[in-house]
C-alpha cells in the first residue's frame, strides 16, 4: 500500500512537532513493506505538487497540530484550493487524520475529532478514522533520549495502521490516555504550579521569547 501524508501545520518543517512525529509514524508504517510520500503545508511552493498527489492517490493521511480546537488555517486553505468537482467524478479515496495538541488529556482534542468525522464526505473520501494525541508541546524543544521516548509510540501505530487500514477508536483512546486528569493529579499540579511557571519560562527562552510571560500585548484593545 502506498500512503501520501500531509503535514498542515504552518510551523517551517525543521521546528515542526508534526514533521518529527510523521517521521515516527511513518518508520512503522513502511515497516511492514508499505511505501510512503510526505508533504508539508508550510512549503507554500510545493501546493501544486500536493494537490497532484492527492489526486492521483487513493490513500491519504492528513498530521495537523490542534489549533485553538480545531485544523489549522493552512489546512483549509489548501482544502478550499482543491477542485471539487474533479473529486466528485474520482473514485472514493481514503483519508484519516493524526491530530496532535499541546495538552494533555485527549478530550482537548474531541471536538477537532468531530470535526474531522465530517470532513471526508465534503472531499468525496471515506473516513478511514482519526488519531489523536496530547501532550506533544515539547517534542522540538526536547533532545537525544527524552524525544525519542515521546514520540517512539508513533512507530506502533503507524505499523498498526498499515496492518488494520484504519484507527480503531477503542485503540486510538486507549493511546490518547488520560482523556481527563485524575483529581489527585490536577491537586499535585496546583501544588507545582511554582515550578512549573520556571520550566514554561526556560521553554519560552529556548523558544527565542524575550519579554515576559505575562504579557498582555493586546489588553489595550480589550473594553
Ligand atoms: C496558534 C496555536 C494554537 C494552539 N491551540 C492549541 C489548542 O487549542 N489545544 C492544544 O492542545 N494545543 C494547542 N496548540 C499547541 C500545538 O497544537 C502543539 O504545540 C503542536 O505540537 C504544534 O505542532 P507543530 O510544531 O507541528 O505546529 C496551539 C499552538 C498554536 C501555535
């Protein structure tokens, strides 16, 4: 089988946490003779390429970052450049999304899921399931060993993914895990919280951030 994946994030590929888990996903899909090609949004020059390739393909995998909820805005904007009344008159494709978000628990990412339930049908495509996982802020801002260990489980479901030819929705929650916070959790976070603050401040330093993060740059636009 041979599957075309496209990244949606805007974020410039070598700081991308998509392309560094798309990467993983694909090492365990190929792992089981599949073949694969990887696209990304963030390349604006490559789009003619995309939209050719998503044409020609029956198999597609949509990798986006949650944005505020939902898919990133590049990504319907190279949805809305597709010709829909080419797809119509193509045979069903199949297409299923990877969405990862920055928090943790995956009922972050439930409503982004929903959406994504209906998209297919606007494409012409049958849904062959989405995969969704939190807590994959840090991916580009860890190093060596503790970014291997975060995003090593993509492997798995690649491989299981070419193996079963869509996500279960039983597994995938079962990957996406804690769907809430434990009491006792979000107790010991508030307890944290201090430390936290200093380890959110070192990220933001790493991330080329100067001020503070406290800012309110736009509260003078707010009544
Ligand atoms: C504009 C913006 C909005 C975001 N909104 C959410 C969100 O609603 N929920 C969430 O869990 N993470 C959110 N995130 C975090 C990203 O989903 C997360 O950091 C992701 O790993 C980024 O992937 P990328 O590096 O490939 O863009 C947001 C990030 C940005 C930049």
């Amino acid at each position: 089988m041979h599957l075309v994946m496209i990244s949606c994030t805007p974020r410039a590929v070598k700081a991308s946490n998509t392309a560094k888990i798309l990467e993983k996903f694909r090492e365990g899909y190929e792992s089981v003779g599949n073949t694969t090609e990887t696209y990304y949004l963030a390349e604006r020059k490559s789009w003619e390429q995309i939209r050719v390739a998503y044409y020609e393909n029956e198999q597609v995998l949509f990798a986006l970052p949650l944005f505020v909820e939902c898919i990133p805005g590049i990504m319907m904007e190279f949805l809305e450049s597709l010709d829909y009344e080419r797809l119509a008159q193509m045979q069903k494709k199949h297409v299923a999304f990877l969405v990862q978000g920055g928090f943790a628990e995956a009922s972050q990412l439930r409503c982004c899921e929903k959406y994504l339930n209906m998209l297919p049908a606007y494409l012409n495509a049958e849904h062959m399931g989405t995969l969704i996982k939190g807590d994959m802020f840090s991916v580009s801002i860890m190093e060596g060993d503790a970014r291997k260990k975060m995003i090593a489980p993509f492997v798995q479901m690649g491989k299981l993914y070419a193996e079963e030819g869509h996500f279960d929705k039983e597994k995938v929650s079962e990957f996406a895990k804690p769907e809430y916070f434990s009491k006792r959790i979000i107790l010991l976070s508030g307890l944290f919280s201090p430390l936290r603050k200093l380890v959110m401040q070192g990220m933001a330093k790493k991330l080329g951030c100067k001020g503070s993060l406290m800012a309110k740059p736009y509260q003078r636009y707010v009544n």
